[in-house]
C-alpha cells in the first residue's frame, strides 16, 4: 500500500489524522490566526474585537449572520472596493455558489489562502482515495466537465464557480493527457454538444476509460440519460468518422475531429450494448472502469439510484465535502456505498460552529461538543473573511474519527519486542505481523505507534519524559516472519509442544530474521 503513495501522499493523510486527533487546538488555533490576520478589517473593527484573537471574545462580540448579511460588504468589494472590509488579504476573485443549499446562487469572496485550503482538500480526497484502491490507476479519465463562462464584475474580478475558475485556470493543463476529452470540448459554450463530444471522445478511446468522474453525480447521470436518446447518432458518427451536424460550435467541432476516426467495428459493437438495454451500461461500453468518482451527498442523493443503475457493480467514490465557501469534510472510507457515506470534518479548513435543529434559539456549540445522533446546522469562520457565517448545511453526526480509527479490523497475528540499547538514548522496538497489511491505513498505524508509546507503565512514561529512554519503534513485518522464527527454534532443538513465540528478543539470529522481513517502521514522536 505505502508503494502507491508517495511521501507527499502519505504525509498528507498522516497530517490530516494529526490534526483530527487533536482538532480541538487546532479550531482554537486557527480562530487566532484569522482574526489576529484580520485585526485591522472594518468588520471585525465595527463589532468592537479590538485586537482580540481569542474564542470567547470571539463568541460574545461577532454576531452569527445569514449570507444576506454580508450581501453588502461583498457587493462592494464586487465593485471596486479595495479596503479591508471583511479581510486583509487581496480578494483574488468571486466564487459563484451553486446555490443547492439556499436555492439560490450567491457571491463568495475567495483568497489565496482559501484556494490553497481547497487544492489540499483535492490532494488529501485523492491521496485516500488511491491507499483505499490499493492498486495503480492507469489509463485514462472520462470527466464529465464543463467550464462555464468567467464573468466580470464592476471592480474588475473574475466571478464564476469553483469549477469555473479551476478549469479556466490552466492549472489542470499537465492532466489533459489523462483525460479522453480534449480541452476546447470542456471550455465549449453549449453543454449539450460538449456533452456529445464527452461522450464520443469516451467511446472512441473506451479501452483506456479506467475513471469515470464528474463534480456531481447529476453530471453523469444527465450525461447517460442523453446517451440514451443519442446513441444511434453516436453510433452513426463512428461508423463514418464524420462528426453530427449537431455540433456546431467551431472550437469543440475542431477539437473533436482529431480524435473522430472511422471504426465501423466499435460502432456495432456500442449498438449491440445499447440495444441490451441500460442497467450496468458503464462497465459494457467501457469495460476497464475501475471506479466512478463523483459527490452523491446532500442534493445528489436522488440521483444515487440511477447512477447504481447505470454503473452495476462498479464502486462509486465519493471523496470530499465542500461549498464554496470552505472545505467542510473528507471521507476517510470512499469506497463505501453512496448510501453509507460520512464525512469527517477538517479541523484546518474553517474555524466550525454548529447550531442544534432540535432546540430552537439554542447557542451554537464547537466541533469537540457534538453529539452522535443529532443534527446541526454547519456554521464557519473562513480564512477568506467570513465570520459566523450560516452555510445553510445540515448534518447529522454518526461518529467520532478517532473512535473509528480505534475500532478498525486490524487482525494482529503476531508479536514480540526487543530493547535496543545501539541507539542513544535507548528505545523499545515492538514487531508486529498483521493478517495483509495492504487495506490498513498508513496514518493508523503511526497513530497505533503513538498510542502504545503513550499506553506503557509510569516509569516507562517518566524515562520518556527525562529523555532516558527513545520514541518508540514499530515494525512491521511481512506474513509468515513469526512461521520462520518458529522453524529457527525448534531446528535448534526446542519442542514444538511447548514453543511460545518469546515476546522480548534479544537474540542476535531472530533479530536478524525480524529486521530482514520489516516491511514498514513508524516512530513515535509522542
């Protein structure tokens, strides 16, 4: 598994766990840092903070506000405003809300900062996303995107969705290759056509379709819902080579020839499948998909039983919660089905706050005051200048991360431990054999390492505190190393009756034998 992931990949995820493990500094810690940030900005400075970085001042002088509140302070930075008024940072652009909290589309400030915060939710979403597929995922990407127009607004920033700006950034470019669609189908002016090219470029290059994605699970459903009504033109298009005189935007037009060959082969065997009938579609026209990615929460459930539908068996990921506003949560098992998706909330992304739905005008409480069971709506405090500011979100609280971390499945089949006196000061090393160490999560197991280091006897822990005695080592070892260790003692005349895997090593030939077979080493650093 740690084969798959580089070390940026690792580190993010191991970040991520850290952080959750102690998300109650980490909230308080990035309060302070926003409002101290922001110390000088009018709004803060009318709702008399005066400097003030901490909770409960934070609390008692900063009012919880309704989008509709800050309208006017974000329609005049919309408009040319280049004062502090909600942050010291540069207001790099306006993100337009999908409105499918509210119903209704609104405009996001968006920073550097918070744009950082967003690509590291990306990267930590896909990083987990490839340690839980535990295999390398070549090929290529049938996404299922469409740019949209970038407007400008009367001060001069760019306003758009967060889709907008990322694929009309450029940003995205060095993945083109990865991707069946060629760039002027994703940035064309009509989705219905850019919909038909997504659809044909995916079908022309179906051997090599090993991801199916799109931002919302709508996009792919309404994308296979046309594919029924289109197929027979489609099929017509690869059979001749010619493209549909539907397409009449010059840009995706061009774009999409280079790829239109004439296949009459592919094109009877697309009609053969699409004359079958629909259910499990995805895997019969592009049978090398391995997974579909896309978010089927909140507004997208409805979609859910048509997307089972059309994909059969093939597992539906859905890595990420996000507004645009902030990150909110990730999901730390997406390869669960749509219907059991929970996300668990990144103590970095916003400072939350959350308001109960049973008790009306109750205050709202901070993340480490959740209860399992009940359901609140999401407050935040963005580094982008929101304040107490009403998502719209409802969430319903199923568990505690850490608590799952702690009760995963994790069948230990052997151990033993060894005093190391080579290093200065001296530390204990504990060797573990698991049953498959491919499924476990890498941040598990330094949290395991963290534990134990921190779960030994007072003196232990006073020798830990005077620096007496090292962090802790844990060592995994391939399956089978405890078997050879075994075979070592009884061929040097022990008795297979009475053999008991020695749980403190200090023999030179099984130590040989334990660190010959270690597969990974975590260190303490509790």
């Amino acid at each position: 598994m740690a084969a798959l992931l580089s070390n940026e990949e690792l580190d993010a995820i191991a970040e991520f766990h850290e952080a959750a493990r102690n998300a109650a500094s980490v909230q308080a810690g990035l309060l302070s840092s926003i409002l101290t940030h922001n110390t000088s900005c009018a709004y803060l400075q009318q709702h008399g903070m005066d400097g003030r970085s901490d909770v409960r001042s934070f609390k008692s002088r900063i009012p919880i506000v309704d989008p509709d509140d800050l309208h006017p302070l974000i329609q005049r930075i919309a408009d040319g405003d280049s004062s502090a008024l909600l942050t010291s940072s540069p207001i790099t652009s306006m993100l337009l809300s999908s409105g499918t909290s509210s119903g209704r589309s609104r405009l996001v400030p968006a920073t550097t900062e918070l744009r950082k915060i967003t690509f590291r939710r990306f990267f930590l979403s896909n990083s987990i996303i490839k340690r839980d597929l535990s295999i390398h995922v070549t090929g290529k990407a049938l996404n299922f995107l469409y740019a949209g127009k970038l407007l400008t607004t009367k001060g001069g920033l760019k306003a758009g969705s967060s889709s907008t700006h990322h694929l009309r950034s450029g940003t995205h470019l060095d993945r083109l290759p990865q991707w069946t669609s060629p760039l002027g189908v994703v940035l064309g002016p009509n989705v219905r056509q850019s919909m038909y090219c997504h659809l044909l470029c995916g079908l022309l290059q179906a051997p090599e379709v090993t991801v199916i994605s799109s931002f919302l699970a709508y996009g792919i459903t309404e994308a296979l819902r046309f594919l029924e009504d289109v197929w027979e033109e489609l099929c017509s298009d690869i059979s001749s080579g010619t493209l549909s005189h539907r397409i009449t935007d010059n840009s995706v037009r061009a774009a999409t020839s280079k790829f239109l060959q004439r296949d009459p082969q592919l094109a009877e065997k697309v009609h053969f499948e699409c004359v079958k009938g629909w259910s499990g579609i995805i895997k019969r026209l592009w049978p090398n998909v391995i997974y579909i990615n896309t978010i089927v929460t909140g507004a997208m459930e409805p979609y859910v039983p048509y997307l089972k539908s059309y994909a059969g068996d093939i597992p539906i990921v859905c890595g990420d919660y996000g507004s645009s506003e902030c990150t909110v949560g990730i999901n730390l098992s997406p390869m669960s089905p749509p219907e059991e998706v929970i996300f668990t909330l990144v103590p970095y992304a916003a400072y939350f706050e959350f308001l109960p739905l049973d008790q009306e005008g109750d205050m709202p409480i901070d993340l480490m005051e959740l209860e399992v069971g009940k359901e609140y709506e999401v407050i935040v405090t963005t580094v982008a200048g929101l304040y107490r500011y009403r998502l719209g979100d409802m969430i319903t609280i199923t568990g505690r991360a850490l608590e799952r971390l702690k009760g995963g499945t994790m069948d230990l089949l052997d151990f033993t431990s060894h005093a190391d006196h080579t290093s200065r000061p001296g530390h204990y090393t504990i060797f573990w054999e698991l049953k498959s160490t491919a499924c476990i999560d890498d941040s598990i197991l330094k949290q395991c390492c963290q534990d134990l280091d921190a779960s030994f006897n007072d003196p232990y822990q006073r020798g830990r505190a005077a620096g007496t005695i090292g962090p802790l080592e844990l060592c995994l070892v391939k399956e089978q190393t405890f078997q050879s260790i075994m075979d070592f003692v009884l061929e040097s005349g022990a008795s297979p009756t009475q053999y008991k895997t020695p749980r403190c090593i200090s023999s030179v030939d099984l130590l040989k034998i334990l660190r010959l077979s270690v597969c990974s080493i975590y260190i303490s650093s509790h």
